[in-house]
C-alpha cells in the first residue's frame, strides 16, 4: 500500500515497515523458497508502486501475476491478514490495477518488437558471442548497408544482408578490407540459431517505443506493464536478446536524473535464477553495468529469485532494499547458502537471523530497506501485506479483450513488413536475373539471326551456283545448237559459192576445187561468228 508517501510492505511488532521511494532507485531483492510468497510481496511492492505514480513492469514467468487486473477477493486468511494489520481503518479495498499485457510472440499480450538496426551490430555481435573478427565484418555489413540505404529491420533483413556481401566478398574487400566467407557463414549460422528460438517475432516493425512504458491511467496510477514470459523463459537465448535490448535501450533514453523523489519507472524480474543460468557473458556484464549506471536516471530494478546465490556478487552489491522469505538448510550445502543470505543483514539483537530465515512462515520475511541517508536498516521479521488485486492468472477470453481494447493495440498489433533489405535485394536479384535472363535471350536472337543469315548466303550461293551451271549449259546448248545450224548454212553456202567458182573454172576438177574451197570458207566463218 502507498499511505504517508511510503510504500507500506509489511508489518514487525505493530510497526509498519515501509520502503522510501526516494529510496527504491537504489534496486532490490525478493528471495525465498518456492511457497513462501515471493509473489505475494513482489505484487504488493508493484501495487504500492502504481499507487504513488510509477509505472511498473513485470517479467511473468509463471503466468500469476495477470490476475492484478481484476479486484482481489476476501476469503479467510485475507480476512484474518487483514484484521491483524488493522486495514479496515485504512485505504485498503479490493481493486484492480491498470494493467498492460505484452508477449514478444504475440499471443499473450501486444507484441512487442525492436528492430535489428536499433539492436545494433555491437549488442548483435555480443549477444551471439561472435569473436573479434566476425565482430569487425558485422559492423562493416551495417555499415555497407546504410552506406546503400539498405534498410536493416527483421532477422531475414540481416541474413540476406550476409548473403550479398558473402556474393560480393571480393568486392567490399577491396575498399572494406578482407571479409573471409568463413567468418560470414559463421555470423549467418548465428542469426539463423536466433531466428529459431523467436527471433523473426521479436525483430521487426512497428518497434516498441520503450517511452510507451512510462505511463500512468486517468487517475495517476502508474501503468503495471506484464511481460508474458511463460514461453520465453523456455528460449534462453531469446531472453537473454530481450533484456540485453531493453537494459541497453534503457540506459542510452534516459538522461541523468540525480536523486529523485520517486523512481521514474521500476523493473521486476521474476524467477531471476533463471535470467543468470547459462547467460551469455555479455548479458552478465551488460547487467551489470546498468544496474550500477542506471540508478542515477531514475530506474529501480528487483531481482524476485529462490536464493541470493543465483544472483551474481557483482549484481548482488548493488541491491539495496532485501525482502528474505524463508529458505531450507537440510543440507551443508544448503545451510551455507542460508548463512551467506543472514550475513547479508544488518543484525537485530533480538533474534537470531540464520534461525529466522528457516523458520519463517509463508507471508513472512526478514526485511532491510533503505533509510533517508542511504543506509540499510536493521534487519526486521515481518508479515507481508496482502495485495489488493487478485492472486493467480485469468482466462484466455478476458486476457484477450483487454490486450484487444488496449489503446497501443492499434499501434503494434499488426507486424508491418515494408521494403527493406531483404526485399530490396530480391528486387534487385530478380532484375539482374531479368537482365541475365534478357542477355541470354539477345545472344540467342542474334545466334539464330547469323545462323540464318548464313544459310541465307549458303541458299544465295547455291542458287548463284546453279544459274551459273544453267547459264553455262544453256550457252554449251546454245553454242551447240548454233554450231550445228552454222555448219549446216556454212556448207550449204559454200558449196553454193564453191559450185559458181567451179562452174567458172569449169570441168571436174573446178567443181572439186570450188566445192573444197566453199567448204574452208565455211569453216573460216563459223569458227569466226562461235568466237564472236
């Protein structure tokens, strides 16, 4: 509860317990064993949050903290809860909050989406642990892409992106330096490892504005902003490219804010153990950057986790306000760990916090928070508060009328696939493949117009050929033909001419003479006219 500008947690000894909010920038830490109501102080805390102002978000692993929009309801521990922290004469009722669901696959809640280039090569090239040098040619890949005003939006985006400059190594080489297809085909093998664990849902428009998440209702309560984790949990990968986004993304919109009254927004990240187990080195240390950076921009972040253990010493020192559940010591392992979390405290003489810590019951917690300079309190046994709102999920039906009446629904509901690299390059592949295609049939057009054009000269040169050979015979014809009628008009006329020479000469040997002479005559003058 938010009463006297303190968030009211709990109670100890008739003393309420009470987080500063001037204080809950300084980040935080929920712990205890399953059952011991880890959930119901994380929904208390975000309900107080919401109260007095700041928007709130919430990783929900489990799928319990929908219920915090629909009214609690009163049943007998809450009754007697509620009796024993005197809440009747207080603003507590049962009510819901202002709640908005987000999923990343977009079924449990308005999708929520980034695109690769806000990403960036360096978060990309970090949070695929690619090595320097693969490192080197994603960013020149980012690089030749805006240089080409190829824009880089989805994970096909990239992955064609890759493609080209695999194509063209040779190239960018030249004036990128060498880019080996090993290297490439390497980066290429990661995207598409990302892609399969969400990546095409996650990478795309339209891209959340994170500004969107500092909100508050109609009447001043900070908006409670659910992120159904229930499915993304289960791709580690995938949780570990959202919070690398949103932690980074956090940290370069914020400006510097200094010490403020209240935190401008406040993170919860349930079942934590779960966001540390095998994640990836640049996700640790991006962690643990922010968490150090981004308390002065006004950004308090809870870690809600089984044990302190499963959060990293270096992100564990930077958590100021400690809710401690109870945990179990049945074994030297176990009971290690329970003495690492009471040494954490600052000692109340007047119990025994490594004996508390195992004989807390569930609703209770040993509890430090922040005073005014900064400094943790005593360490206090305390019961919890109940939450306002209700405890467990709802139904698929009302989940989905209120993502769909959602104001931002209209905004990021629809994936929008406009042109980008990816599309770009297919146009520009299939007009290149048009202009191979359009060559191909221009050699082949020009083949057959010299095939033809050469048996076009074949047919020319044989019909040349036969008139030549017809002219030829027809001369040999002709040339025969007028040698027989000369021979026969030549001896015909000299004979003729012989027999008058003879008659003139007279006798036998005159007709023999003249008929001998008419013939050479006649032989002279057709060899005469076949020469002419």
């Amino acid at each position: 509860m938010y009463e006297e500008h303190a968030l009211w947690i709990g109670t100890a000894e008739e003393k309420r317990c009470v987080l500063l909010p001037a204080m809950a920038n300084r980040h935080g830490l929920i712990a205890g064993a399953t059952g011991t109501g880890k959930t119901v102080t994380l929904k208390v805390m975000a309900e107080s949050f919401s109260d007095c102002g700041v928007p709130v978000f919430l990783a929900d692993v489990k799928g319990d903290l929908a219920g915090m929009c629909m009214p609690g309801e009163e049943n007998g521990v809450l009754r007697e809860r509620m009796e024993r922290f005197g809440l009747g004469q207080t603003g507590f009722s049962f009510r819901p909050y202002p709640v908005r669901f987000w999923d990343i696959y977009g079924k449990s809640g308005i999708p929520l989406r980034t695109t690769i280039s806000e990403m960036g090569p360096t978060l990309l090239a970090r949070l695929m642990d690619l090595n320097q040098t693969q490192s080197d040619i994603l960013k020149i890949v980012f690089r030749i892409a805006d240089e080409n005003g190829l824009l880089l939006l989805d994970a096909k985006d990239l992955r064609s992106m890759l493609q080209h400059v695999y194509e063209n190594s040779k190239e960018y080489s030249a004036e990128y330096g060498n880019m080996a297809k090993q290297s490439i085909s390497a980066i290429t093998r990661a995207v598409v490892a990302l892609e399969e664990e969400g990546a095409d849902e996650f990478f795309g428009e339209p891209a959340l504005e994170i500004r969107d998440w500092f909100s508050v209702n109609e009447n001043g309560q900070g908006r409670i902003n659910i992120l159904d984790c229930q499915s993304l949990i289960r791709s580690p990968l995938m949780y570990s490219t959202f919070m690398l986004w949103m932690l980074s993304e956090l940290f370069e919109l914020l400006p510097e804010a200094g010490d403020l009254d209240k935190p401008k927004m406040v993170f919860f990240f349930d079942e934590a153990h779960l966001l540390f187990d095998h994640a990836p080195k640049a996700l640790l240390q991006t962690i643990e950057q922010v968490v150090k950076l981004i308390r002065s921009k006004g950004v308090g972040i809870y870690f809600v986790t089984q044990n302190p253990a499963d959060i990293p010493d270096a992100v564990l020192s930077q958590l100021g306000n400690k809710v401690q559940h109870a945990l179990h010591a049945y074994t030297p392992a176990e009971q290690k760990k329970v003495k690492a979390a009471a040494s954490a405290f600052y000692t109340n003489p007047e119990f025994d916090t490594f004996e508390a810590i195992t004989g807390l019951g569930i609703g209770e917690a040993l509890v430090s928070f922040l005073d005014m300079a900064g400094k943790p309190s005593v360490v206090e046994r305390v019961f919890i508060l109940p939450p306002q709102s209700r405890m467990g999920a709802i139904g698929d039906s009302q989940r989905e009328q209120m993502i769909r009446e959602d104001s931002l629904f209209s905004r990021y509901g629809e994936m929008v696939d406009r042109e980008s690299a990816y599309e770009m390059l297919m146009k520009r592949a299939e007009e290149q493949e048009e202009a191979r295609e359009e060559e191909k049939k221009r050699l082949l057009q020009e083949k057959e117009e010299e095939k033809k054009r050469r048996l076009e000269e074949k047919e020319e040169a044989k019909r040349r050929q036969k008139e030549e050979r017809e002219a030829e015979q027809l001369k040999k014809k002709q040339t025969a033909a007028l040698g027989r009628v000369a021979k026969t008009a030549t001896g015909t006329i000299g004979r003729e001419v012989g027999n008058e020479i003879g008659q003139k000469i007279g006798g036998s040997f005159g007709k023999r003479l003249g008929g001998n002479l008419g013939a050479a005559l006649g032989r002279n003058l057709l060899d005469t006219l076949l020469r002419r």
